[in-house]
C-alpha cells in the first residue's frame, strides 16, 4: 500500500493520504494522547516528542507538528509508522461514528477589505486544499457548500485551511443574515457533516495552477514571479480571507495574469492592490519596469 505526503498551506502542518477511507462522516482533532483514546493510532502518534496536533477526516491524518523540528527531518520516520500501523491491519478509530458526541468548535464572524465578503474562521483545520465555488453546480466536492448556496443571499464561498470566505448578493445585509451563517456552519461541523472530499478536487482547473508538478514546466520568469506571490503576495491576501493564483505570463507583452478568489475577487481596492502593490514588487524585485499585472475576471 501507498501513503502519500502532501503539504499544506500551512509549513507545521504535513498530510498522510491512505488509499482508503479512514472515516466518511466525521472529523476528528486530538491534541495530546488523553484526547485521542479513541484513535489507537493517534495514540502512538503522540509518542513523537514533535507531534502537536493530529487531525483525522476522509482518507487522510493531518499532522501539526512543534517547531522543535522541521517537517523534512521526521517525515519518513512518521510515514513508516503510519504504513507499519496500516499493514498490521488495526483499526485507526474505534468509535461508533452514529454515537458519538458533537465536536464542539468555535466560529467567530471576521470582515475583510471587501465589503461583500465575511471571513466565518473555526478553531480547527477545515481543509487542508484552498477551494473556490462561485455557484451550487461546482460543489461537487463540498456537501457545506452546496447546503451554503441553498441561502438565498450566498453568492460565492472560498474555503482554506481554518475559515469559509462567504460572498453575499447586495440585496443582503451582514448584520442580518452574519450569525444565521456562523450558527449554520457551526452546527454542521459539530454533527460531523463532510466539509471536502478532496479525491473530487482533481479536476477542478484552478486547484491545479500551482501544483509542483506543473512549476518544474514554466520558464524562469514565470517560476520567479509564482515564488515571489507565493513568498511575499499570498501570506497577506490569505489573511485577509482570499487567495490569488498565479495564471500565465507573457514575456512580449511583459503581462502577467493572476486569478483572484475569495474575498479578493470583485474587492474595491483589489485594483489599487495589483497596480501599486503586486505589479510594483514585480517591477522592482524582477528588475523589469514593463511589467503589468492583470486579473482574470
């Protein structure tokens, strides 16, 4: 059998994929051995002196590891355990998935720089792959999207890591519709609705953009500009409940064409962003003052 790593947004948090389902209807966050006496392998896990938080959701084990270590240092010695612990043929769970309790989260109301858009922010990993629905046809891989598009006055809805960026209709108001939101997602996370299903990701165009086995296949400029949004554009995008995604680059044009999600899509002050902030970097940090930058709608 293959388990397979596979980073995440987050450099303290590493992904083990197994070939098969671990649990199909719930998700599981332990934070230390006590937690985690419903899952024998979380338990051994918790031995590793590094190992902080371990998450458990569809096919895959989320580690978050202490930053005693670095990830590149120990991650064939947890592999190796996980694959040992696999081929013994024990359980990961031995919980009654219809009996057991509510996972209590927290979900708290965030704004961002677009005024249409409310960043909803849990206290636990929700997914572990950026994902963008611009309408209830391509929420495929999201059972909480498509229940989400079932409100009237959602209009888009961009999911990472911790938190759900939710785009609101103009006819709508955040002070009236912001808590029946929170309270929706709370509830549906804590009865152990399905978030993702990330095995129905691959075929979404977007998520592919920036995969490593594409970055290996642009030119030298195009890798250049993807490291410096991912180094020094992303981090601040993200923070503010978006995304942007590295599309093309056209050397005789010098234009460079980015995608835009999330609350940074149809944002006021996104334009001022990509003219003043984004393409001025470019221009200096690639010593090219032609560059232009510009986002597809």
């Amino acid at each position: 059998m293959n388990i397979t790593l596979k980073e995440t947004q987050n450099p303290a948090i590493l992904k083990f994929e197994f070939p098969d389902f671990i649990t199909k209807n719930k998700s599981y966050e332990f934070k230390n051995i006590d937690e985690a006496s419903s899952s024998p392998l979380a338990q051994k896990l918790f031995y590793l002196p590094f190992v902080k938080t371990v998450y458990i959701s569809g096919n895959f084990i989320a580690i978050e590891r202490y930053n005693i270590v670095e990830w590149y240092d120990v991650k064939e010695e947890v592999l190796q355990l996980m694959e040992d612990y696999w081929t013994s043929q024990k359980p990961i769970l031995v919980v009654s998935e219809e009996t057991s309790k509510k996972n209590p989260i927290t979900i708290y109301a965030e704004t961002t720089p677009n005024p249409a858009v409310l960043k909803f922010v849990a206290n636990k990993l929700l997914t572990s792959k950026m994902v963008e629905f611009k309408n209830i046809d391509e929420t495929s891989a999201s059972k909480l999207a498509f229940e989400l598009f079932k409100f009237p006055f959602v209009k888009e809805i961009f999911m990472d890591e911790n938190y759900i960026s939710v785009t609101k209709f103009e006819s709508a108001s955040w002070q009236e519709i912001s808590n029946e939101i929170r309270i929706f997602i709370k509830e549906y996370i804590e009865n152990g609705g399905e978030i993702i299903d990330e095995t129905k990701l691959k075929n979404i165009s977007k998520q592919e953009k920036q995969e490593v086995s594409n970055f290996e296949h642009l030119d030298t400029t195009s890798q250049q500009i993807v490291n410096i949004l991912e180094e020094y554009v992303k981090p601040a995008v993200q923070a503010d409940g978006g995304n942007i995604l590295f599309d093309s680059f056209d050397s005789e044009s010098k234009k460079v064409k980015v995608i835009l999600q999330g609350a940074c899509n149809g944002c006021p002050s996104s334009t001022f962003t990509l003219k003043n902030g984004i393409e001025n970097m470019l221009k200096e940090m690639l010593n090219d003052s032609e560059i232009k930058v510009e986002a597809l709608a």
